[in-house]
C-alpha cells in the first residue's frame, strides 16, 4: 500500500486492555511514512491524523540555550563594570618613576672638607684599622718589600717616595705628569688622592672610587708609613687645620703643606687604593 505525506496510518483495532486504551487517551503517535504527520488516539480508541509537536520542543529548547547566552553576557558586562568602579587606576601624566633624591648638606655650594693636621692625627692613628681597611687594596697591589707588580705598582715604601717611578710598572701619563710636579708621595696628597683618585688625577689608571671617610683615610696612611715610609712625621700644627681647604687636582691646599710635608706624587700608589695608581 503506497502512503503519501499526510496519510493516516492504518493502525489496526485489535482489543486492548482498559488501561492502555485510557493511558494511550491523546497521545500523538508519529507516523513513519510522512515527517510532519501524526496519528492521535482519541478517547474511544479511534486514531485520527494529527501533528507532532516538534516546533513546540524546538522553540523551547532554543529559548532556553539563548536565555542562558544573554544571562552570561550580561553577568560578564556587570562584573567588568564592577572591578572597574572598584579598581579605576588613573594614568599618569607622564609615564615613569619619580625618584626623589636627599642632597645632605643643603645649599648649592659643597661643603669643604677640614685638611687634618698631619702632625697631630697619624701619632695616635690606628695603624691596625689601617691595614684593614688596606685590604680594599690587596686585589691590585702587593705591599711587601721586594714584592712584585700587580695590577697596580707594589706600594712599599710609597710614603715619601717619587710618584710614577716604581720599577716595572707602566704608570700613566697623567701619573707621569703628576710626579713631574710633586717631588714625593707625602701625607696630604695621598690624603687627597686616596678620597677619589680619578679626580685628584684625572686620567690615572686607578679606578677605585676612593674612602669617603677622613677617619679611614689617616689611618691608611699611617700603615702605609709602617711599611717602609721614609718621610718624618711632620710637627703638630693644629693652626694648620682650622681652616677648611680643598686642594686642586695635584695641588696642595692653601694652608696645609706644613701639615703634610712632601706631596705624593702620582706615580706611586697610594696605600689605601684598590686599584694600580698609575
């Protein structure tokens, strides 16, 4: 038998029990032969063409998934809305850090550091501070007697001697020059130099940036003058200290000399450099 779309379904009466015929009381009963086709049973049993509910099961579902899409847009619109409220960052003017600076001192003009008087500070120095704080310069320099060369000339006997001639060592020009000026390596000079060596001799060799502190400073000098100076210790001269003087590159300051007797010349390294002086 050919059945077209929309045909009924023959469906055979055959006797059925009570309960089934009540249970199977309008229900739609799909129809293999036409998609959009359907059998109902009515209540007496008779089955009637009908439609399936498929549109009403589509719609339902589609609402469901488009009811749960809104309501997640929705939930990640109000969040970023949220956090932003609760966590708004301005940007800056200009991008950066601004990192402030603590000039000591005040003032614009530097303050000149007190010359010590030689005379009366190395007598009471501490020559055993002094060799500690010598051994920021063991890397470059050999301070024993007959010693070699190493990255910095050996320095015994540098108190008292003439800068730039320690044998073997190639010094510089600028520590050449330096002992061309300075006769020999005395107490101020190496004070001075030993503060920042690249500035006192612009163009030495040495790149230690110095001791900062006066104290470390005159205590180096007096172990340097232990390990084979050869210059006096000049007379207390407390005169000489009173006034604040900062000497010039290669020059002693004013009022000073008599304090430091003989300047050090560039040639030899200072005791309390890291780095060769030349």
């Amino acid at each position: 038998m050919n059945l077209g779309r929309g045909a009924i379904c023959p469906v055979a009466r055959a006797p059925v029990a009570c309960k089934r015929r009540q249970r199977n009381k309008g229900r739609r009963i799909s129809c293999p032969w036409g998609p959009h086709s359907a059998l109902q049973v009515l209540g007496d049993g008779a089955v009637v063409p009908g439609k399936i509910g498929f549109g009403t099961m589509s719609n339902l579902t589609f609402n469901k998934i488009a009811g749960a899409g809104l309501a997640t847009a929705l939930a990640i619109v109000g969040l970023r809305e949220i956090t932003t409220g609760l966590f708004n960052v301005e940007a800056p003017e200009k991008p950066g850090y601004l990192i402030e600076a603590t000039v000591e001192g005040g003032g614009d003009a530097p303050v000149a550091e007190v010359i010590p008087d030689f005379g009366t500070v190395l007598p009471v120095a501490d020559v055993k501070a002094g060799e500690a704080v010598f051994a920021k310069c063991q890397a470059c320099h050999n301070i024993a007697n007959g010693g070699a060369n190493g990255t910095g000339p050996n320095l015994w006997g540098v108190v008292g001697m003439k800068p730039g001639v320690h044998a073997g060592f190639a010094y510089s020009t600028a520590m050449i020059e330096f002992g061309a000026k300075q006769p020999v390596w005395d107490d101020l000079h190496l004070y001075e130099y030993l503060r920042a060596p690249q500035k006192y001799i612009p163009g030495t060799k040495m790149s230690f940036v110095g001791l900062k502190k006066s104290e470390d400073r005159v205590n180096i000098i007096a172990y340097l003058r232990a390990q084979g100076g050869t210059l006096p210790l000049p007379a207390p001269n407390p005169a000489a200290a009173a006034a604040p003087a900062v000497p010039t590159e290669g020059a002693a300051p004013a009022g000073a000399a008599s304090a430091a007797g003989a300047v050090p010349a560039a040639g030899a390294a200072p005791a309390a450099a890291t780095k060769p002086a030349a």
